[in-house]
C-alpha cells in the first residue's frame, strides 16, 4: 500500500466540518496528526468540543487544539443561524465536557510541521486565522506545509455571505492575504465548487443516513443548514463546502477541472469584503500562486462520502 497521506486539519467544527473530519478520520489511507480549531461557524470553545465529539464518534483518538477566538482585526459574527446554534443542527447530542488537548493551536500546528518539513498536509476549513499567526511567528511554515487545501473563497461568484463574499474569507480577509503571499502550496476549493458539485437532494440524503448510524449522524446534523440552504441558497437539498474540499485534499485527482492563477483577498469594506480575486485572464502579470479547483468529480465525491460512513 502507498504510503500514508498525513494531515492536518483546521476547521471551525459545525455541521459541513465535521462530515470532512469523518471522510478524513475513516480514509484508509490518511492519517490525521492534529486538529486546530478557529473562531467562524460557532465561538471557538464550540467548534473544539464539535470536534473532539466527531473524533470519539469516529473511534480516533487525535490531539484536537483550541485556536484562535477573533479574526486578526475585524468585528465579524457567527454562522450559528446557518449550522444551529451548537453548530451540529441542534439536535440534542452531547457536545460538552470534553478537553482540548491544549489552548495553543498555533504553536501545536507550528511545532507539527516544524517537526516533519515537507511530510504533512494541511487541510483549513475555516477562518484562515490560525494559520495566518503562525505564520506571522514562523514564516519558515510556508515551506514546512507539503500542500494547503483551502476550503474558501469562490472561484465564480456568487459569494454566500455577500454577492461577492464567501464565509471563511469574508470572516478574516487579513489573515487569508497572508496566507496568499506568504508562499505556501495553497490549494482553493472554493464555495461555487460545493455548489456545482456538492449539493445533496433529500433523496440522496435519505440513502446517506440510511447507511449507518455515522450516515445517519452526517446528515442529521445537516437539519438547520437544510433550512437554511432551501431559504437562502435556494437549492433542494443542502450544500457541503468542507467535505469537497477535503475530498480534493484526500484525493487529489478527483478535481475535473483546474488552473494555476493568481489569487489576491480584498481587505475593503460591505459587499467587496473578502471578495475573491483570481486573475483568470493573467493580466495582472502577477505570479500565479494558487491552484484554483473549479470543479470535481460528483458521483467520486459522493462515494467517498458513503464510504467513509461504513468505514
Ligand atoms: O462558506 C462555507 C464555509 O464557511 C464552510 O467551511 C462552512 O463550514 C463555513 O466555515
Ligand atoms: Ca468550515
């Protein structure tokens, strides 16, 4: 067998997490390392338990890392009205009393990739502010990080938090033009990619939880998003950001299509805030420092998805 894919994976654990941690934690060849989590979908201290729950439901044991608790500089909110307010569709499970391995996210991730350069994948989830400071404090963790997946930003628009904005980069624009110039692998799989190719119908759905008692979990805790995505993204079903881009992560080739571009953040304000900027023309004349995922693989997608729920 090829040689484990070893990942790290930071998220800001609600109820499209927590499906990627499972097709993560249940991938026959990937190991997962760490976790960091990050302030975005729910208050940082709820994303950690969020995740330490996923894990214990997965029967993995993994050092899970509370991170940062605000984005670098700007006054932002929660998605708790699109994901409920523990994150999991409110749904009653059991998401307290569980601890984090350490409050230190940032240094635990540093320490990962200072202690294995070139090995390990990361895989952000979320708010790019973790990453953001440690590469503030070590800037060597560019070239430490083997590949970034980055679930955020939108390759076309629309955005999903303004016309032009998507969540996680809407959230800490900042910390995303860091991580844009800092010279990392970085990898966009961006919010049009979940809507052109995630989205799960309620028939679909149906036959996910059908499968088992984690099928059932993943779709379960999908009940406010659903809501929410028939109100607000119009679609029939519910979408699922982080499991495609952790899907793009797990197996790379499941990508259909995609271009190296120049990607830039904007850092303004109101619509415009962390909107996507891919020079898909290359007019800029800058040097393109992102692979862009445009689109990927359904029906592969979708077994990956069923196959981590039997796993
Ligand atoms: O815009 C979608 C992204 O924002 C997903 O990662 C979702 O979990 C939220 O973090
Ligand atoms: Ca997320």
């Amino acid at each position: 067998m090829a040689t484990k894919r070893r990942l790290w994976i930071d998220t800001d654990t609600a109820s499209d997490d927590a499906v990627a941690i499972v097709m993560a934690l249940k991938h026959p060849n990937t190991e997962v390392v760490g976790m960091s989590v990050v302030i975005g979908n729910v208050p940082v201290e709820m994303g950690v338990q969020n995740a330490l729950y996923t894990a214990e439901l997965c029967g993995v044991r993994v050092p899970v890392h509370a991170g940062a608790a605000a984005p670098l500089v700007r006054p932002f909110a929660t998605a708790q009205h699109v994901h409920g307010a523990d994150g999991m569709g409110s749904i009653g499970l059991p998401l307290t009393g569980r601890v984090a391995t350490s409050n230190d996210a940032v240094h635990a991730l540093i320490e990962a990739f200072r202690s294995e350069p070139g090995e390990l994948e990361l895989v952000a989830l979320g708010p790019l502010t973790n990453l953001a400071l440690a590469l503030r404090i070590e800037p060597r963790l560019a070239q430490w990080v083997k590949r970034c997946v980055v679930m955020g930003g939108t390759g076309v628009l629309p955005g999903n938090i303004t016309p032009l904005s998507e969540f996680n980069w809407w959230v800490d624009p900042e910390a995303v033009h860091i991580v844009l110039e800092s010279g990392m692998n970085v990898e966009m799989v961006g919010w049009d990619v979940s809507v052109a190719d995630a989205v799960i119908e309620d028939p679909l759905a149906a036959e996910i939880r059908a499968l088992s008692p984690l099928g059932a979990f993943c779709v379960d805790i999908q009940k406010v998003l659903r809501i929410f995505c028939e109100e607000s993204s119009k679609l029939k079903g519910f979408d699922w950001p982080d499991p495609i881009a952790m899907a793009v992560a797990l197996e790379p080739d499941i990508a259909s299509r995609e271009a190296h571009r120049r990607v830039e953040v904007s850092l303004g304000q109101g619509h415009e805030r962390g909107q996507t900027i891919v020079d898909h023309l290359g007019n800029t004349k800058r040097t393109p420092n992102c692979r862009v995922v445009y689109r990927v693989d359904r029906e592969r997608f979708i077994g990956m998805v069923k196959a981590a729920c039997i796993a």
